[in-house]
C-alpha cells in the first residue's frame, strides 16, 4: 500500500444497492473467478445480518497491523456472530471490481453494508482495537443511510451538528471533496453559519477545503488552509494532514514552505514521544507514517541530521519491539509481527541502509514465504542497481506466487530484467505465457508488461 491512505465517496454510490449490482456482473463473468459476496449475500440475508467488506491485499503493511492487532479475541468473535465478513483481495480481478464499485481508495477499508446492500459505513486505514470497534458498533447498531443522515442536518442542534461530522468525515473517507463542499453549498445560510461555529464541525469542513486544493493542486490554496488545519486536534491523524500539505505545496518557495511548516516540528515531536516511541504498544497504529512524515518534515525543514537519527531510532525501537530472548543473547523474530517486521524494511529502505537490508530480505522471505511479496521487493531493490542476475532468482521464485495484477508487475520486472540479461526470446514467452494466464483483466498493466521488453 502507499504509504498514506487516500480517500474518495461520490454522490453516485448514494442509495447504491449492492445486490441489485451484483446479479449482473456475477452473470456476465461466471466462471472467471470465485465470487465471495454471492453467498455472503445469502448469509447476511438468511441470518438479517449486515456486511462487512474487508478491502486488502499481499503487499498492504497495514492490513498485517490489522490482522495482528485487532482481528483476534473476543470482540472479532462476536462481531463475527453479529455480522458477515467477507476479505476482499483488491489484488484479484473480483475484488479490484468492488474496490472500483465501492470507490475504495486506500487499505485497508472496511465497509459495512445492511442486508438491502446500502452503506452504513466505513473505516479506513489501521486502527488501534479501542478505536476500530468504537467507531464500527454505531454502523452495526443503525439501520439508517446517508440520505437519513443528510435530512438531521438543519441548525446548530447537537443532532443536526453530529449528523453533519458524519456525512462530513464520509465524504472525506472517500476523497469527494466535490461533494462534500457541494452538500455544504446546498443547505441554507443559517445551517452553514451554525456548522462553522462548531469548532470539530468546522475542522472537519476545514480538512474538505485542504483535500479538494490538494486534488487540484493549488499549492497556494494548499497553503492557505493548512494553518487551520494543521492547529486542529488531528491527534494521529495529523501525519496524513501534514504529509498532504508537504506534498501540495512542494511547488512554493522553500522560505516560504519552511515558515509554513516550521510549527509542525514541535507538534509532531510530542507525537512522536507520546503515542509513538512509546515503552508499551504505540496508541497510533500507524506509526509508519506518523515517523517518515516527520522524517519528511526535517528534510523539507533543513534538518537531514534529524531526520537521519529519527530513522536510526525508528529502527532501533522496532528491532527491541521484535527481540526475542535466545539464552544471552536476543535475536529478531520476524515472524513475531509482520507489521513491525515489514516497518523495519521500510525504515531501512528510507534510511538508505542498504547492506542491512539485503541481509534482512533472504529472513523476510523465509518467514514469510507463502506470497510473492518480499521476493519481488528484494528482486526490484536489487535490479534498480543493475544487479540483473541476482535479481532473476528472486522473480522466478516471486511470479508462481503471484496472481491477478501483482502478477503483472512481478512479470514485467522478470521480462525487463531478461531483456537487460540478453534473453530477449524468454522474455517474450514469459509476457506471451502471463498475458495468457491474467485474461483481460488490469489492461494498463497489461500494457506495461508488453513495454518491459522493449526496455532499455
């Protein structure tokens, strides 16, 4: 996954019912792969249970959060008595299909749908266990949608104004500044006075203004709303704010980015100690991002030394959270968290510490070497420094492993990485044979794969 998580909604999927949508898609493509929503739309039907969607893939370092953290327990099996779970692999063709359908724009996402197929909900990215079964129950409770949401909107009332940080934040989940900014043009006057005199009502307003100069890359815009935003409490959110407002305004004069930005560095240093590096488990749950975005900000501040030692204790912290005691002395356990462990690659990966790295990709491998994913990763490191036959190893044990778009990728890497090798004839009937086998799915990179053999 990226290393921030997006978010998108449109107008469009409004009173979207999913199982009239289904019927004719499953119809259309019977055969070409297993359809999971078919019989968990019987389940949920027979049993009058909602659904929850859980949108993910092989590569997704916050999906392996989730599945650590927070699917276990007590509270996963009884959601799991009160509703229907189905994985969704946004890798393979079915579930690149819903993620489209559903505008599912970063991982993980869970939606939750009611037994008609409307939404009731959705949470993205990794939460902590509190913050993930707090914010699911009231979509599991209700049996209402957005359209009831949008007609409680109307005054300063406390139900009109928690109405209106619903739909807010749904918009914002699903990256439809349009039209959440458009929803907000519809109501009358006094209904818009009263949501910005509500200091979270106006926050969450603010960061829909942010998200739509973001889109349209007005990095003066940009500019001009971070403050607001930015001295909101995001708590730790914030590092997706702030990595937005890096982004957008990369455009601007360094002075004035700097100015910008130079109030952050004091805010997410308490982050960083209080919810990050913390003795026992971080309370962000992403702290992945929380700790490249500062990474980030030092650079863009002119601290590279700073951001050069948050890294060396980002790598630190996460190799005592993986130790393991083996008499006296201690030793990683990969396979203890593959959140943390996939966090120690990108750490180093960030920090430019590449011998390490290569060493720690062959462990990353054995422990984890059911999927494509840290063959390729090693494999595409290794090629981008010319290591060609180093790198070919690592693709043919990757591409049996992979399917759906990722096989595409690993494809067009091992096909390019031939040509580089003077192998051209067995690039051909590797692209030849992987085209064949993927069907009509991913067509652009379908298309990207037939370029890697004219690469240079």
């Amino acid at each position: 996954m990226p290393r921030k998580i997006c978010r998108r909604w449109t107008d469009s999927v409004r009173g979207f019912l999913l199982i009239a949508a289904l019927a004719p898609f499953a119809a259309a493509h019977a055969g070409d792969w297993p359809a999971p929503l078919d019989s968990a739309i019987v389940q949920a039907q027979t049993r009058h249970a909602p659904l929850l969607l859980d949108f993910h893939a092989p590569w997704c370092y916050s999906c392996y959060y989730m599945a650590h953290n927070v699917f276990n327990g007590s509270e996963w099996a009884a959601l799991e008595r009160r509703a229907v779970v189905v994985e969704i692999d946004v890798d393979a063709p079915e579930g690149a299909y819903w993620k489209d359908r559903l505008h599912v724009q970063g991982l993980p996402s869970y939606v939750v749908l009611n037994v008609q197929g409307a939404e009731q909900g959705r949470i993205v990215g990794e939460q902590t266990r509190a913050d993930f079964y707090r914010q699911l129950e009231p979509m599991l409770a209700r049996d209402d949608s957005f359209e009831a949401l949008r007609e409680d909107v109307h005054g300063g009332g406390h139900q009109s104004l928690k109405a209106a940080r619903k739909l807010l934040q749904a918009y914002y989940a699903r990256g439809d500044a349009d039209g959440a900014l458009s929803w907000l043009d519809s109501l009358p006057a006094a209904t818009r006075s009263a949501l910005q005199a509500d200091t979270k009502t106006h926050l969450a307003i603010a960061r829909v203004q942010l998200l739509r100069a973001a889109q349209t890359q007005d990095a003066q815009q940009c500019a001009s709303l971070a403050p607001a935003v930015l001295a909101g409490e995001l708590g730790c959110e914030r590092a997706y704010e702030l990595d937005r407002v890096m982004q957008c305004t990369a455009a601007l004069p360094i002075e004035q980015r700097r100015t910008l930005l130079a109030p952050q560095k004091p805010a997410m240093a308490h982050l960083l100690t209080s919810a990050v590096f913390a003795e026992s488990t971080p309370s962000c749950a992403d702290v992945r991002s929380e700790i490249l975005t500062a990474a980030e900000l030092d650079e863009t501040l002119g601290y590279p030394h700073a951001a050069a030692a948050l890294l060396d204790r980002a790598i630190d912290d996460t190799q005592r959270r993986l130790a393991v005691s083996t008499g006296r002395s201690h030793t990683l356990d990969l396979k203890k968290d593959r959140n943390l462990a996939d966090n120690l690659r990108a750490f180093l990966d960030h920090a430019g510490k590449t011998q390490t790295l290569d060493a720690l990709y062959p462990q990353l491998i054995e422990a984890y070497p059911d999927d494509y994913v840290y063959p390729y990763r090693f494999a595409k490191s290794l090629a981008a420094r010319a290591h060609y036959a180093e790198a070919l190893p690592y693709l043919e044990r990757a591409l049996p492993k992979a399917y759906g778009v990722n096989r595409l990728d690993v494809a067009a890497l091992e096909a390019s990485t031939l040509v580089k090798l003077n192998r051209a004839d067995e690039a051909r009937k590797l692209v030849a044979e992987t085209l064949k086998a993927n069907g009509p799915w991913f067509p652009e990179k379908a298309a990207a794969l037939k370029a890697s053999l004219t690469s240079n």
